[in-house]
C-alpha cells in the first residue's frame, strides 16, 4: 500500500467507530493505545471477511501493517529513556538551525527553543549528544564556515567574520588562535593556493 486507507469498498466489515477515525488519505494516529484498538478492530473484521471476500481482508490488513510501520518509525526517533540524550528529530532540527543562522547570534536559550527545552535540560543533552556544549559546538561550526569563505573566496576577513556571526575582525582573529592555534591571515596564505592546486587542507572538525 502507499500509507494511505482506501476505505470505499467494504466498509461494512469495519466498526463504525474505526470508521469514524479514519479517511481516505489520513492514516490512522500512531499513538500506543489508539493504535493498538485499531489495529485489533481492523484485525478482527479482517477475519470476518477472508472467506467472503480475501481482497477487503487483505486491504485491511495492509491497513495494519501501515500502522505499524508508523509507530516503528515514530518510536524509532525517540532516545532510551534515561539516556539523557536528544532524540535524532532534534538534533537534525539544530543541526540545519545552526548552519542556517551561523551568521547571526545564537544563545543557549535560542537553541533549547528550537527543540522545545529549557536551556538547562537542553545544554546537559547537547553535550550528550555532540560531545561539547552547545557554544563550544557554535564556535566550531563558526570557525569551519570562516575557514570554507577564506578558501573559495577573496572576501575580506571583516566581511568574513560579520558572514560568521562574529562581531568584527578582531573576534575572527581570537577565535582562530583559540580554535586552529594560528591566526588568519597566516592560515589563508598557507593553504588557499594549496587548495587551487587541489590539496585539501586542514578543516578544523566538529563533532559528531
């Protein structure tokens, strides 16, 4: 089936109530208890027809099977309880968040919204999860996208630091010796040519 219910044919077999839940391009709710009702509705009217009619058994359950697959795929996006960590949904949402906004500033606080956190619980299951808190991971990030516009471009290295989130040159200047141990200038000369003649040069990495 394509995930959706095709529920036009043979309707008769299913509860009203099932029925009542369900249209013809809406799947039904993977939530654990509604699910699970359903699933033993759509089951037992499934068995009332396979003599009569094989094709609506086994369209119902296909039916079945769909809502399974949904509640997999939902519970597979969810981390062990106690583990402290995010959940995959979240840390792709922050992940595109921040190489969104990497040119504006960004706090704790702005990043725990974007996931529905308090800053707090948010900052313990960043770190979890990649390994540094979450402006140690900024800055990062901040430093590799300074690092990609010092190689494919002739931008000046104010203009770079404003693209970075940075507020002038000075704090690009710091936040390269802090994080790459030289500064600037001296890295751009040492490794632009380097890369137009193909060499890949040394990115700073961030995790994960």
């Amino acid at each position: 089936m394509d995930g959706s219910y095709n529920l036009s044919h043979g309707a008769e077999a299913m509860p009203a109530h099932v029925v009542g839940k369900m249209s013809d391009d809406t799947p039904a709710e993977p939530s654990s208890l509604a699910s699970a009702h359903t699933m033993i509705e759509l089951l037992r009217s499934a068995d009332a027809v396979v003599v009569s009619d094989q094709a609506r058994a086994r369209q119902l359950i296909d039916c079945v099977m769909d809502i399974l697959r949904a509640t997999l795929d939902k519970n597979a996006d969810v981390p062990s309880a106690g583990t402290g960590r995010l959940a995959p949904w979240q840390e792709r949402r922050l992940k595109d968040h921040i190489e969104t906004n990497l040119s504006v500033s960004l706090t704790t606080a702005d990043l725990a919204r974007v996931v529905n956190l308090s800053p707090s619980y948010f900052s313990r299951a960043f770190k979890k999860s990649f390994g540094q808190p979450p402006h140690s991971y900024l800055m990062a990030r901040r430093t590799i996208r300074a690092q990609e516009l010092m190689l494919t471009t002739d931008e000046p290295l104010s203009q770079i630091a404003v693209a970075c989130g940075l507020v002038d040159q000075s704090a690009l200047c710091r936040l390269f010796r802090r994080t790459v141990g030289r500064n600037p200038h001296a890295w751009r000369r040492a490794f632009k040519q380097a890369t137009s003649a193909g060499v890949q040069p040394p990115l700073l990495h961030a995790r994960p």
